[in-house]
C-alpha cells in the first residue's frame, strides 16, 4: 500500500503512526513487532535504524538505539530482515535515521534497497533541504522514495511551502524544538503554531510527532493534523519481557474511541 492511499482511503479517519528502532530490544525482533503493530490497527510505521549519536533523540530512545547497536543491527542486515517485509505487512513503512548512516551506505543503494524491500520513504532530520534538492531528489525519485520533510514552530511560510512542493507524502509538524519523549502540551503558542500550519492548506497531509503518548494527546494532535506518532512511550513499553502481548492494548487504548 502506497501512504497516499491511506491518507485518501478515509478522510475521517486519524491516522496512528507508531515509531520503534529496529533491532530493540532484540536483533531479530523488528518483524514481529512491525506484523503486531499493524494486526493491533496502526496505520503506518516507521523503523528507526539506529546511530550512535542521536542528536534529536530524548533518553528512552537513545536507550534503544545504544541496545541496537550493542545488539549488532546495522543499515545492511536491516535490510536483510525487510526482505520478506511486504509478504508479512502490507501497511505503509518509512525508515527513520541520521543522513550519515544512509551516507556511508550510498544515497542510491539506500534508495534502491528501499525499493526492493517494499519501504515507502525515509526521514533523515538531518538531511538539508537545499542539499536533497541539489543532490538526491532525482535519485529518491527514480527509486519511488518519498523523503519527509520536519517542520518546526521556526520554520517560515516560505520554507513551510517549499517544503509543501517538494513534498508527495506526508510532512513531519514537529510539536516543539525539545528532544522526542517530552509531553505534548497544546497551550496556546503551540495552539497558534498548528492552526497556522491548519490554515495554510498544504497540498500533503500534516503528521505531528514528539510528545505523543497516548489517547489524550493523539486526540489533541489530530484535532489539527491528519495523523500522529508515538515514538517513546512505545519504545518504552518493548522494555517489557512481555512486549509482544502489550503491543495490541496498547494501540487499542489509543485508538478505541
């Protein structure tokens, strides 16, 4: 399934993104989890490969991605494990890493693996806008890869809109300059700063990640975006020796009505 068609399948519908690192808590754990997570009704994914200086990173997924390391994934075998991705889940998957990662791999072989597993798109936070328009847009274009773009509560109308344009997925509203793992607090500036995004009518959805933890503050998030992702508080939950089981009361809490 392409993102765009769950975006256009039911415009009614708020969209539940789940975030966790692959290869955490264990190396071969990052299918069963992607399988759990779409049986438990999320809607799309994205799989974090891990790096040893996560700069964006709050302390629980620092956590998971310092395990991973240690664990011994790495951009290659986590390519290896997607290989029987698109026969196991049919939601959509982006991956979700630092630009120097993909950079040591290679741009094009990055993008042509993506491909080949069945991956959507890739969110690299570190990755200039100026420098994948320059460099690599051509190259995720060839391969069919979208490339989500951040915005935070600085970013200007005039790069909110060039971002809009070189966007054909998703775009990533940021619901604050903190690390992941902070609360989501609506108050006022922030009420300004999503109804600003809101109103501008942008041709690609807004998808609002950090802070999101459970019902409360999805149910906050998509009162102005079409969808939300929760990142730490499942991370933290895979803490859990029973994770597998947790996983399905855990979407269910947050997207049952």
């Amino acid at each position: 399934m392409q993102v765009q068609d769950i975006f256009k399948k039911d415009t009614s519908k708020e969209l539940l993104s789940i975030y966790y690192t692959a290869g955490y808590p264990h190396l071969d754990s990052t299918m069963a989890i992607a399988e759990k997570l779409e049986q438990a009704g999320a809607d799309f994914l994205e799989i974090g490969f891990p790096y040893s200086d996560p700069v964006a990173d709050g302390p629980v997924i620092q956590h998971s991605s310092e395990v991973a390391l240690k664990n011994g994934m790495t951009l290659p075998l986590l390519f290896q494990q997607l290989a029987a991705l698109r026969s196991r889940v049919s939601i959509p998957i982006f991956l979700m890493g630092y630009f120097n990662t993909v950079l040591q791999y290679g741009v094009e072989n990055f993008c042509k693996s993506c491909q080949e597993v069945g991956v959507n798109g890739a969110i690299i936070p570190d990755l200039p806008m100026y420098e994948y328009e320059e460099l690599y847009q051509e190259v995720f274009a060839q391969y069919g890869i979208s490339n989500i773009f951040l915005v935070t509560p600085q970013t200007s109308a005039e790069r909110i809109r060039k971002i809009d344009a070189l966007s054909n997925s998703f775009i990533y509203l940021l619901s604050s300059n903190a690390t992941t793992g902070k609360n989501l607090e609506v108050g006022e500036q922030a009420e300004q700063y999503f109804q600003r995004l809101k109103d501008m009518n942008l041709t690609n959805p807004l998808v609002i990640g950090f802070g999101i933890s459970d019902k409360g503050t999805f149910q906050k998030a998509t009162n102005y975006a079409k969808g939300a992702i929760i990142g730490s508080a499942f991370v933290r939950l895979l803490a859990d020796d029973n994770y597998i089981d947790k996983i399905n009361p855990f979407i269910k809490s947050i997207k049952t009505s």
